[in-house]
C-alpha cells in the first residue's frame, strides 16, 4: 500500500537523524512503569511507532532544550522546523508526488502530539503550515501545486492561514476583505487579524469575499509576500505561543493574480472548513503533547517532593488526581485518534468528531495541565519550570480554529437536525 510505503519512508529519514538517541518518554515507561498506562504507544502499528519514535526524539533533541528560550525571546525556530522537515514534517499529510510524506491523518496526529512534548508552540504553527500546504495540495491545480507545495514541504518557505478578521471571528462567514477582479488580478482589500506567522513567512492562504454576502460570496487566494499592498501590522504580544509570531495581514489594493486562486469562485468557504475540520484534530493533537508531557512531571515532581515529612506521592488526595490527569488524558488521545480515523475515510460523522475531540481535547488537556501547575505549587509558577508554558501554549487552543463555543453549536446542531 502506498501509505505503509510512506511511513516506511518517513521511518527511514528520521531514523538516519534521530538513531544514537534515546526517547526519553520510554526510558520513564521502563525505568518506573507508572507511564506505561498513557504510552501513546499503544494501540499503533510498528511502522506507526517508528515515525512516533522519531517525532519524539526530535522533540527531545532539537526543541525541548531550547523550548524556554524560544517563548522568552520570542524566536521563531526557521532552522529547527526546516530540520522537522528534513524528516517529512513539512507536508505530512500532502501527496508524495510534490515532496509531502503521504501520510494518514491519524499518522499525523501521533507526530503532532509527539512534537509538542518539546514545543507547543512551535508545533502548534508546524500543523497551521501542514494545514495550508495541504489546501494548496488539495483544491489547487497542478500548476500551483507545483509551483508551491515543494517549497512548503522542505519548509523552505512558510505558509499563513488568514480566515479571522478584526470584525469576524466565530462568524467567519461575513468576512469583509474584498477582491474586485480587474482583467487577470484580484485587487484586495481589507485586513485580517491574529495570523500566526504573519509578517515572517512567505505564502499566505487567504479567504476573501469575490460576491455577495454570506459564504458562497468567499474565495480563495494565495498571496506571496513582497506583493505590492500587503502590510502587516505590529507583532501581538501573547500569553503563549511566543515561538511564532502573530500580526495583522493588510491589503491595500494588492493586486494578485488570478492564476492564485484556488478552486473557482464561491468556493473558498467551503474550503476554509475543510481545512479547519483537520486543523482540529492538529491542535487537540498538540493540547495532548503537553498534557502527556504534563502528567510525567506532575509524577516526577510528586515522587520526589517532600511536605509533612513524606513525598507527596503519599498524599491520596494527589494520587487520586494524577489518576484522573491520566484517565482523561487517555480519553482524549482516543478521542482524537476516534476522529482522525472518521475524516481520513471521509465519514459522515467526521465534522461532529472533529469538533468533539477540539471541544473535550482542549478543554480537559488544559485541565490537566493547570492540575500539573497546582502540584507544583510556587514553583509552577516560576518560568523555570515547563508546567505553566506548557499550560500557556495550550490556552489559545480552546479559542482558535473554532472557538470551543462554537465546537457546541456544530455537535448540537447535527445532533438535532438528524433525522
């Protein structure tokens, strides 16, 4: 089959990258046990745990030790995540044929987590990439995906996804950034707001109104950086996600070809959700890297910190909730591998999962994140710990690709509207 052909691949990159190392998540499974019952492990095949194994390592190796650096000065990784891509990270989810890896969604959720135990952050725009890389792959013609995807793929340009404006968040639908076709350009005006990646990458996926009102009026444009009329405004400072920067992207009668358009017409709507129905899964992916990575120091810290004259891993009170932190975090990875499965095999309870496992993923992966902090005491709440930014990454995470507010409406809505 073609996709064991291409985690045998991917297994084969990494594995000339990541070899001499030790994935440290394993060694805490061997070594005490404990962690064998939220092994993300299990349940995989071997080829699936291989590509899991290099994720990991990479994690260990090339983000996690720079993790607090990168949030303090606020860097964004170009090399470390052009090494990611090295590895097929670039374009997981993208057809071989233009450089992506091929790979599942499913196989793409389990690389996601894996990362994220080194860097929400920057995992976290590693999978807004994926995602507009793989729109590029999916709805554009030969020409642009040719022109685009390979350059994606080996991340040596990047990609910003821009749907949110200053007045249409969870209403995405009445957008206002216009595009008025003038012979073979687009002139675009208008602006959108909390891109990640804005300012500092190179291909921008954008949603614009080319008709009348409501989502048939929406299409989709790729706008490179350097074309005349595209601004971006100040760099946002955040709670989390310091790794990748955030700005408003303006257009100011920018002139795009109409060669740039993806689909016809009318469509770009449409394509936005389908993006974002997978960029769901991406982030809960990334919400449980940070909770795994969460539930282990929690351990750790408990077995070796003393209160009353014992550790507080003899405190039942903190046994008992490191055991819930663990059973949802098992409940959640479940959950999201339950939806991966349903829109790799285009299900028509695919949509409602994806938005189940945003919504219940998110939500209680922070949870058990802040539980972590909490363990922690004081020092949790010292940046020297990775408890709180861990918890800060993973904040956002509950607001963007659909607010959870919204992942309600749509469950409730396709639970009452079935028939």
């Amino acid at each position: 089959m073609a996709v064991v052909g291409s985690l045998s691949r991917l297994a084969r990159r990494g594995s000339n990258i990541c070899r001499n190392h030790q994935l440290i998540f394993s060694k805490n499974v061997q070594r005490r046990g404990i962690a064998s019952c939220i092994d993300p492990a299990h349940g995989l095949s071997d080829e699936q745990k291989e590509f899991q194994k290099v994720a990991f390592d990479f994690a260990t190796n090339e983000m996690a030790p720079h993790m607090a650096e990168w949030d303090h000065k606020e860097i964004f990784p170009v090399e470390t995540m052009r090494k990611a891509a090295q590895l097929g990270f670039g374009g997981i989810y993208v057809q071989p044929d233009i450089g992506g890896s091929g790979l599942s969604r499913l196989d793409t959720s389990i690389i996601f987590e894996a990362l994220s135990t080194g860097c929400v952050s920057t995992t976290a725009y590693i999978s807004i990439h994926n995602m507009c890389a793989w729109m590029i792959d999916t709805f554009g013609n030969n020409e642009q995906r040719e022109k685009f995807c390979p350059d994606l793929c080996s991340m040596e340009k990047f990609a910003s996804y821009c749907l949110t404006e200053p007045g249409s968040g969870s209403d995405a639908a009445s957008l206002l950034t216009s595009a008025q076709r003038n012979g073979d350009h687009y002139i675009l005006n208008g602006s959108k707001a909390f891109i990640s990646g804005g300012g500092d990458t190179d291909v921008y996926i954008v949603m614009c109104r080319t008709g009348g009102k409501g989502p048939k009026g929406i299409s989709c444009l790729v706008v490179e950086k350097g074309t005349p009329g595209l601004s971006f405004g100040k760099k946002e400072r955040k709670v989390g996600w310091n790794s990748q920067p955030t700005r408003a992207v303006i257009f100011e009668d920018c002139a795009v070809p109409v060669t740039n358009r993806l689909g016809e017409e009318g469509q770009g709507f449409n394509m936005a959700m389908k993006g974002l129905n997978g960029g769901r899964i991406n982030i809960a992916s990334c919400s449980l890297g940070a909770a795994h990575a969460c539930v282990l120091l929690a351990k750790d810290h408990l077995l070796v910190r003393k209160q009353f004259g014992e550790t507080l891993a003899n405190n039942q009170f903190l046994q008992f909730k490191l055991a819930e932190m663990a059973t949802k975090l098992v409940a959640s990875r479940l959950l999201v591998r339950q939806a991966a499965t349903a829109l790799q095999e285009n299900r028509s309870d695919a949509v409602s999962l994806c938005s189940m496992a945003k919504l219940f993923v998110t939500d209680e992966c922070f949870n058990i994140c802040n539980q972590a902090l909490q363990m922690y005491g004081g020092y949790g709440y010292l940046k020297d710990y990775a408890v709180q930014q861990f918890m800060r990454d993973i904040r956002v995470h509950q607001i963007l690709e659909g607010t959870n507010e919204v992942m309600r409406m749509i469950i409730s809505r396709n639970l009452l509207t079935e028939s």
